[in-house]
C-alpha cells in the first residue's frame, strides 16, 4: 500500500521527532519509522535503535567535529567488514543534531546507498537511501534537505553518570534485601512445620 507524501511533516511519536519526507516521495508501510520511495526508484528507510553505545554517546552534538568523524571511522570499518566497498565519511553539522553521512556499495547483490546516522537524546537515528544503481543527485539532495529539517522536539540533557550508577547500585541492593527477605520467610516457614 502506498500513501502520497509530498512535502509532508512526519510526526515520529516514538522518539519525538518530526521529519518533513521531500516533495514527490511516496510514503510505504513497513516496519520502520518511516519508508518511502523516491520518484527514481530508490527506498528510504528512517528507523532508530538504542543501546548502550547510543546512550553512552547519548548526543553528537556533544562531540567536537574530530571526535565526530572518529566514530565514523568506526562505522566505516564495519561497514567495510561487512561487505561494502567504497564507503566514505563526511560530518553534516546542524543546530542541533550532526550527522554521520556514510556512502557505499555492495557487489552482490547490487546495492549502492547514502546513509545518515546520529546519535540524540541516547538513540542511534539513522535515514538510508538504498537502490540498485547509483543514486541520483537529486536524490541525495532532497536526502540532505530532509536531514537538515530532522528535528526533535525536546534535546535533553546527557544524565549525569553517577545518577544512572547510583539508580543501578540501588537497584541492586533493593534486590538482595529482597532475595534475603523471601529466604528468611522460606527458613522461618520450614522451622514452623519442621
């Protein structure tokens, strides 16, 4: 099924976010956040992840450029350890958000792609253009356009660390106290009927 999107604002409930899909895209159904389909033939995909890297990074815009583009030597070793070749980095700064834009190929089956990927609020946001042949220059730009106009609605704060390990010492011993707690009440049941 396919819903005409153009120019349309995408409100992103999960990660409270809004993304605006280029004029003439076609929206599609799938399991992401968003996908669509460009006018040429290439599939757009913008899904997001969390984990412990993603919420250690927690916001790129925290990050000098240098430090940035580091991480993204990192992603192009995976990805070059995966399979896709001529993969290159660039750093796409914004007011709030910078993104890692990542290019590739993939031999077999054909897949070329442009990916744009960041880190905000602890989650890992990625849009990816893929198609069967190059992508098309003005796909590349509307990809851009619409990156630059990614917006979340709220940027919060990085939790202070110790806050997060004090929340896990706690929880820690809530769950000791609790295991002792049932073990004395299994020994104290067990000495009554004994």
């Amino acid at each position: 099924m396919h819903l005409q999107a153009a120019g349309t604002e995408i409100a992103l409930g999960e990660i409270k976010a809004v993304v605006t899909l280029p004029e003439g895209w076609t929206r599609t159904q799938g399991d992401a956040l968003v996908q669509a389909e460009t006018p040429e033939g290439a599939a757009l995909r913008v899904s997001y992840s969390q984990g412990k890297i993603s919420e250690d990074h927690w916001n790129y815009s925290l990050f000098d450029d240098d430090e940035c583009l580091k991480l993204g030597a990192q992603l192009v070793q995976r990805l070059e350890k995966a399979g896709y070749t001529g993969v290159e980095c660039r750093l796409v700064p914004g007011d709030s958000i910078k993104w890692l834009v990542l290019d590739w190929n993939k031999a077999d089956p054909a897949l070329y792609g442009c990916q744009y990927y960041t880190v905000v609020n602890g989650l890992a946001v990625s849009m990816d253009l893929t198609g069967p042949s190059a992508l098309d220059h003005g796909e590349l730009q509307a990809l851009e356009e619409m990156a630059r106009g990614f917006r979340f609605l709220e940027i919060l704060e990085r939790p202070s660390r110790t806050d997060t390990q004090w929340k896990k010492t706690f929880l820690w011993i809530a769950g000791l106290l609790a295991a002792a707690g049932l073990t004395y009440l299994i020994t104290s049941v067990r000495r009554k009927r004994g």
